[in-house]
C-alpha cells in the first residue's frame, strides 16, 4: 500500500488536491483494492441501515463560517461534534474522508481542513481497525496540508495496529518528510514498540523541533493516567513503557535548548514514572548538564510527588 | 522648588530684567517678588500656593510628591463626543475632570511685565490647557487646539502670554490629558511608534515674568533662572480585576438560561444587569456574545479633596469586532467593531453602551490594527492579578502571543506592568481565564487564585466509583462527547490524557505565580475540570470550566456543572458550595465564603467558553485601597 500510494503521490504531485479527491481527502483509488472494495459494501449497507447518521456527518456545523463565527475563538473545528456522533459515524465518515465528499461550497481551504481533522480525530477516538486504510492512506498522500497529516498521523497512532506501528515507524527516520507527524502519531500509540522508536530517536536527533516532538509524543504515550484508564491489566505494560518514556525524556530536560526542555520536563510529568526522580539525579555527572535545570525540575517532580489534590 | 518666603531683596537679572529696579516690583523691604506656578504636588486635591508641600520638590515626582491630571476620555455632557476632543469645557461635571495649576500673584509686578507660561513640545500634543477668565469663562491657551481628528487639524501652543494686570492678580490654569502614556491618538501618525511612547507621561509647566518688548525675564532669588517649574504627570489607566467593586453586569440576552442564572446573582449582589440584545435589529442589538472578550474595564483618577480621587471608568475595544455577515462590508465592520458598542452609533441608531459622564473611552492600540489580532487579544486572555508585593494596584497577567502594542500600552502604564506572561497556546482559546480566577478573602494577602485542576477532577471521580457511583452519568442529555457515566470517563484514554497534559500545563502555570506574586499552596483553591483536545494543542475544558467564573464582590455566578445526580444532588455542586462557599475557604470580604449562584451556560460552554467569557462588568473609579501615586511605579 505504501509503495503505491508514494508512486500516486508522486504521480499527482502537481495536481490541485481538489481535483484529485472524491473524498475530502483522498480519492477512493488511493486505498488498496481488498480494502476499498470491502469499505465500499460497508459503507453501502451502513448508508442504508443509519441514514440519518451519514446525514448527521454531512450535518455537521463546526467549520462553517456562520458556525464557527459564534464560537469564543473563531476559528473552524468541528471536532466535538464530530466525536458526539460516536462509533456510529464511523463509516459515514470514512466515505466522506475517502469516498465522496460533501459539497465544499465556498469553504475555504482551513474550513475545509477542519472538517478532514475533525473526522480524523473522531475516527481515531473510535478506534475501529476498519478505518486503517483510510487513514494510512491520508498520512502517505501528497499534496496534503500539514494539519490533515498530523490528524491522520493521530489518527493511526490511536488505531494502534502492527500495519500503524509499521507506517508510522517507517516515516519516523531522519530525512523523511513526514518525520514529525510520525513521530506525532506514534506519541499516540501506547505500545512498547512505539516508545522504544520514538526514544532512540530522541536520543539521537540533533534537529531541535524533532527532540521537541519526540519529547511531546512520549509523554503522551508514557502518560501515567492513560495507561491507568485501561486498567490493572495493562499496569505492567504501562509500566515498561513508562521507564522507556522517562529513561529518554530525563536528559533531555536538563540539557539542549529552552523549548526541548521544556517539552521533555512536561513529558515526565505526565509520565509519572516511579524512578523519575533517580533518572533526573543521575544526569548530574553527564556533561552539558544545567545543573539549575536538575535542581528546579527534581524541585517540581517532588511537588507534583506530594501533590494531593484538594 | 521653595518659593513662598518673603524676600527682604528680591531683585536680581539674569541677563535678563532686575526685580525691584525703577521698572517697578516690590524690592527692599516691600511687598515680595513673586514668580510662581503652583500644582497639587502634595497630593491632597487642593492648589495652595501657601502650602510648603505642594511648593517643596514641585519639580520632582515620585511616591511621595507629584501632580497629576487624568485623561479625559469621557462625555460629562453627553453629546456623543469624548470631552478631551473638543475645545470646551462640558459642564461643571467636566470641569471636575481637570486638574488645576496656578500662576500666583505678584501685585507689584512691573508695569512692563508680562506673563508666559510653556509647557514642553513633547506634552503638547497629548493635553489641553485652559485659564479660567476674570469673567468666570475658560479659554483654550495651551497644548493641543481644534478637533484633532488628525494631524491636519491639529495645532499646538508651547507658549501662553497674558497682561501685566493678570500677572499682579495671578491666572488659575486647568488641564486634561488627551490620552494616557504610549496610547494612540488620530492626531498622531499611527505608523510613528517612536513618537507614540516619546511622550514620557509628564508634562513641565513653566512659568516667567518677561519685560514686554524686549523678552527678558525677571527673576527673584528663589527663581533665579527667571523660570519658576512644576512637574505633572498624566495618571495611568489601571485594570480593575475580578475584585473591582464593580456595579454594573453586562452579558448578551442571547441564552436565556446564562441570563437568568447572572440575574440571581447580580441581584444579590446588587449589581444592575440589563443584558443586551443579541439581535443586531432590535435597539442597541449587538451580535458578539463574549462580552469579557471584545473590551476591557478599567480606570483612571488623581488625586481629589478630602482623601477622595477624582476619576472615571475607561473602556476599551478589542482591535477586532464579529461583524454579523462571514463576508462583511466594510461599512460593517466599522459597524460591528467593538468601538461602536462603546462609543455608539448615532447614525445607526446604536446608543452608546459605555461612553458617558464618567465613563471614558480609548483605543489602545495602534488604529492600523484595527480588526487585526487574534483570539490572545480578547481580554478574557488579559487578568490582573489582586495587589501583592509591590505591585499595590495590582499586576497584569495575560497569554504570550498579546498585540505587542497592547502590552507596550500596559507596560507603559507603570504601574500594574511589567505583565505577568504565561503561555496559554495549549489552549484552544488561549486564554488565562480559562484556568485561572482570583477571588476575595480575608488573608494577609486579600485574595485566593482558583485554579482549574484535572487531578481534582480525577479524585472526584475516583471517588465516586470507590462509592459505587460508576455508572452515574455526567452530562445527561448533551450528547456522546460529553454524555459519559463516572466509569466511562475514567476510562476513556484520550480524555484522561488530555485532561494529564492540562494539568501539568496549569502547574506550571502555578509554578510561575508562585514565582512572581509569593502565593503559597493556601492561597489556592483547586476547581475539578477536566480538558478535552480539538486538534493538538486546543485543549479546552471538557465539562462546563467552573473556574472560569464571575465574581461581583463576594457572590459569584459559576457554571453549572451538569455532574451526575446522584440521591437528588449534584457532588459537583455540592463540592463547590463546600469549597468556596463556607468559612473554612475564607474566601468573601468577610472570609465566611462566596455566594455561589450556579448559572446554565451549557451553549456557551458548547461554543467554547464559559460565565465569565459571556460577562463583563465595571466599577465607579477608583478601585482600591490606596492610590496609584504612591506605587512610586
């Protein structure tokens, strides 16, 4: 699939997105035939058994302008409408991302964009490994505005599965333009494989926005209350995962610039890891270490350690 | 300088012309020479020429000594125009608003004497001067003349001359300023950056006897440069903040719920609240229905009699407004700006929602960005923080991507700046209200920070299901993003995670107050929210964000929470009454708690914000104890 859809990207490089889509943001042709074909009766069935939920999706209000005009910060998502329709809109909106879009009318570009990112969000809430080709295919199209990408690098981190780990590794390498939103996407994916990729590249990279996205994704796959929320079972795991997350994320919080550091420290804390305050210690020794950086973050790991809320 | 003492010689030149020579005066052992201009420099709302304070370091400004006058942004007369721009003076209410500066007499002033009063080039364009007339008139004399709408029709006096009559009776001046420091003004080229902040807020008056004809100046041994000088500087705008003691409400009429619950709570407050018309054809109809966020309130005042301050209330826009149509004119978007809510629209019908005796206005940004910015230019992204450590009046707080003339405007001010400046671009909205409010208590410090805390609202659930609660719902009846039982949520990944990154975000935020302001873990009262994200990086509260609240002394309107119903109660709320509602939270002027009114703003939350984004309010100047003069900022 990867092959082919870098050969159509390629192919169609030059051509205007509009002109190549049936969905919003990919045609039907991008997609693997066993897969298209299989969505297609899906989506036939669902669009006869829940009409009203394929036209609750077309429906949708949140990036139109009259619309998004009232919101508090007036600009286009539609999100949390997106994700209020639930599992149900699965396939509704998988044929619009993919299949056939609604009218675009005069919506602008960002509009227009939202509405792909507020499927793509909601489609990897659902997390329904039907939608994998769909979104693999939108991470890998050309032509596409870094904002769709980074939904659908989401989007196949929370799908969670071998054919995600496998796209969004393989993107995940120096060079590779779609680097960041891999690493983006992997930071959504809460398994070893995941945090072992994104911390080796954290403990290699020299390019400051790739140690600043390495740092964000594993504080979001080492979150500590994430990992809770799935409950005794998964602790272990967690755990393991966790200990990678911080082993990676504690030099990088007292060394390099302001906002790598920034990003690290926040990702321990949400990583929570029981051995963070040894990790953050033991960068003393290390040169190029601030040694203010490892005193004010074990300062801060230690409040957020005897925090109880109240 | 000292002036007032009876010269037994008074007579000196400076190259110039000799007090008491056969041109007249009063040398020897006579009368005194006289050569003197006189402000309220001692600070107590009275011009006495006699006063050893006000004549001692006249020249100087500091915490302890210095005039002052204000702008005078407001229609005492109410004629739809700001007083400070035309060349009257408007009424016994406006006449107030001026500061007073006085020549003293000199009843031996030689025959060829004349008086000349100045004022430095870089103040003239920022005030207006005016002398009271023998005949009880006032006249136009120094600083800016005529309408100033722009530079063209604008001219400016440096320089005032008056008779050698009035130099033996002495002339009484009044003056008001046209802007505050580093405020724009039409009559200033918009581009001139350097020119708007050159204006260093002060203005220096001087004050000479000139020999008619010639231009020598007498001179006295106090005054023995022949100029005798008094320092005034133009008094800063000043936010009020949540603990302003505010007296009007204003919200939008648009969500009758948000309507009726704020009507609760201003009449307990006793606060009027008439909300406006959300439809742009009814009177006064204005589509904008974040009130916190297109304009800001605030105040400006010096010093008045009696321990009094004389002042007004100052409101000012947003630089961009919601015209009603996604592809306005730009007749509309003049009509929609938020400037027109303000100042009115006569020709539209619109009446002034602000603008009146003592209700000033003023743009604070540079006009050529108007209906430019972005949602960090709302003013629910701009707080003061309550007084603490020096900052007596308070200090500003707001996200870090603010027009920079916005906080060049704060900073400029002096007193409640430099601003706090956190970084709220993890929010959807971005702004500082949506995790932070600071309410009345009765400490020490005279205030509690309330903050939004993910981690109280996961022990709030935990606690529920540790009682058996799980399958409770939160959210009832709003759909199946926010529709969740106690154990649906917990376990929903994504929401808990967001809801972590929230948290750890907002500590930081803690981290840096506590850093500035010296807040300690009692100064803080934890509000259970919990965030959810639209997009990366757009996190905003998930339930209704309580926090995010209005305080009108020590009642407050706070979003009703919608938790679970559980025994005929919500925890939710029930844990608010306790929190900030009893003694034991010393919150409230008396310390025995706030008066917690729950308002339905369930479609303001859908569109992103909450109560306070949805109000506004304002307070008769001044607010505070204290004065603003004597920050020494």
């Amino acid at each position: 699939m990867k092959a082919l859809t870098r050969l159509l990207g390629l192919g169609l490089f030059l051509v205007a997105p509009s002109a190549l889509a049936d969905g919003i943001s990919i045609a039907p042709s991008a997609l693997p035939n066993d897969a298209r074909a299989k969505l297609e009766n899906d989506i036939a069935a669902a669009r006869v058994a829940q009409p009203k939920v394929f036209a609750a999706v077309k429906n949708v209000k949140g990036h139109r302008p009259e619309h998004y005009g009232k919101y508090r910060n007036p600009y286009p998502t539609a999100t949390r409408e997106l994700r209020g329709l639930g599992p149900a809109a699965l396939l509704p909106m998988l044929d619009a991302l993919a299949f056939q879009a609604p009218d675009r009318g005069k919506l602008t570009d960002a509009e227009w964009d939202a509405l792909a990112i507020g499927m793509l969000e909601a489609v990897g809430v659902i997390k329904d490994a039907r939608a994998s080709s769909v979104v693999g295919a939108i991470f890998e199209a050309s032509a596409l505005r870094p904002g769709v990408r980074l939904a659908a690098a989401r989007a196949a981190g929370r799908l969670g599965g071998d054919a995600e780990l496998a796209l969004l590794t393989g993107h995940a390498k120096s060079g590779d333009p779609l680097e960041l939103a891999a690493i983006h996407g992997l930071g959504e994916m809460m398994r070893l494989e995941a945090a072992k990729h994104v911390a080796q590249i954290l403990g290699s990279t020299k390019d400051a926005k790739v140690a600043e996205a390495a740092a964000t994704a594993l504080g979001t796959l080492g979150s500590s209350w994430a990992w809770k929320s799935l409950g005794p079972k998964a602790q272990a795991t967690g755990l393991e995962v966790r200990k990678v997350c911080a082993s990676a994320l504690a030099p990088r919080a007292v060394r390099g610039n302001a906002g790598q550091r920034v990003a690290a420290s926040d990702a321990l804390l949400m990583v929570e890891h029981p051995d963070t305050l040894d990790l953050i210690r033991a960068q003393r020794s290390i040169k190029g270490t601030d040694a203010r950086a490892v005193d004010g973050l074990i300062a801060r790991v230690e409040r957020q350690q005897k925090r109880a809320p109240k | 300088m000292v002036r007032y003492r009876w010269l037994t010689s008074s007579v000196i030149t400076l190259g110039v012309v000799a007090c008491g020579s056969d041109s007249g005066g009063g040398g020897g052992s006579g009368p005194p020479d006289i050569i003197d201009v006189v402000a309220d420099t001692s600070r107590d709302g009275l011009v006495n020429a006699e006063d050893p304070k006000d004549q001692d370091r006249e020249n100087e400004w500091d915490a302890t000594v210095g005039a002052s006058f204000i702008a005078n942004l407001d229609d005492d007369d109410m004629d739809g125009k700001r007083d400070c721009d035309d060349e009257i003076i408007n009424g016994p209410a406006d006449l107030a608003d001026l500061a007073m500066f006085k020549v003293s007499a000199w009843p031996t002033a030689p025959a060829d004497a004349e008086g000349v009063v100045t004022i430095d080039p870089e103040a003239a364009e920022s005030v207006r001067i005016w002398r009271d007339n023998p005949d009880g008139s006032l006249a136009l004399v120094l600083g800016s003349k005529g309408p100033c709408t722009s530079a063209a029709d604008c001219s400016y006096a440096l320089e005032y001359r008056f008779p050698q009559a009035e130099v033996m009776t002495g002339v009484t001046f009044r003056i008001e300023g046209r802007r505050f420091k580093g405020m724009p003004m039409p009559s200033l080229n918009p581009q001139d950056d350097g020119k708007k902040f050159l204006w260093s807020g002060f203005v220096d008056v001087g004050f000479m006897v000139a020999k008619k004809g010639t231009g020598e100046r007498y001179a006295t041994a106090d005054v023995p440069d022949g100029i005798d000088r008094v320092k005034l500087r133009v008094a800063p705008w000043l936010m009020f903040g949540s603990l302003g003691l505010h007296d009007t409400l204003y919200s939008s009429g648009f969500y009758s719920p948000l309507v009726e619950g704020n009507t609760a709570a201003a009449q307990a407050a006793g606060v009027t609240y008439n909300p406006y018309a959300s439809n742009p054809t009814q009177p006064g109809g204005w589509t904008d229905i974040w009130t916190e966020d297109f304009f800001q309130t605030g105040w400006t005042g010096f010093p008045g009699p009696n321990g009094t301050v004389q002042g007004m209330r100052i409101f000012n826009p947003r630089p961009w407004g919601r015209p009603p149509s996604q592809t306005p004119t730009p007749e509309q978007v003049k009509e929609y700006h938020p400037t027109r809510w303000i100042w009115g629209n006569p020709e539209m019908g619109r009446p002034a929602a602000a603008l009146g005796p003592d209700r000033g206005a003023a743009e604070f940004y540079n006009p050529e960005n108007f209906q430019k910015g972005n949602t960090q230019d709302s003013h629910g992204n701009h707080d003061l923080v309550p007084p603490h450590k020096d900052y007596k009046m308070g200090r500003i707080l707001h996200g870090n991507k603010v027009m920079q003339n916005t906080v060049d405007f704060y900073t400029a001010q002096g007193v409640q700046g430099p601003p706090i400046v956190l970084d709220t671009t993890w929010l959807a909205v971005e702004h500082v209200d949506e995790f932070f409010h600071f309410v009345p208590a009765k400490t020490p410090l005279g205030w509690k920070l309330l903050v939004a805390s993910p981690a109280l609202m996961t022990k709030m659930l935990e606690d529920l299901k540790s009682k058996g609660q799980g399958s409770a719902v939160l959210h009832q009846g709003y759909g199946s993003n926010f529709e969740k039982s106690v154990d649906q949520s917990l376990a929903d990944t994504k929401l808990v995670q967001w809801s972590q990154a929230a948290d750890v975000k907002i500590q930081g935020h803690i981290d840096q107050m506590k850093m500035e302001t010296g807040l300690t873990d009692a100064d803080i009262i934890e509000i259970p929210t919990w965030f959810e994200d639209l997009g990366g990086e757009e996190k905003v509260a998930w339930n209704p964000g309580m926090v995010n609240m209005r305080m009108m002394g020590s009642v407050a309107s706070i979003a009703k929470p919608f938790g679970p119903v559980i025994g005929g109660k919500d925890p939710f709320e029930e844990d608010i009454f306790a929190r900030l509602g009893g003694p034991s939270s010393q919150l409230g002027a008396d310390g025995q708690g706030l008066k917690v009114f729950f308002t339905d703003d369930w479609s303001y939350h859908d569109s992103l914000g909450e109560v306070h984004c949805a109000t506004n309010e304002s307070a008769p100047a001044p607010f505070a104890a204290g004065f603003w003069w004597e920050t020494a900022k």
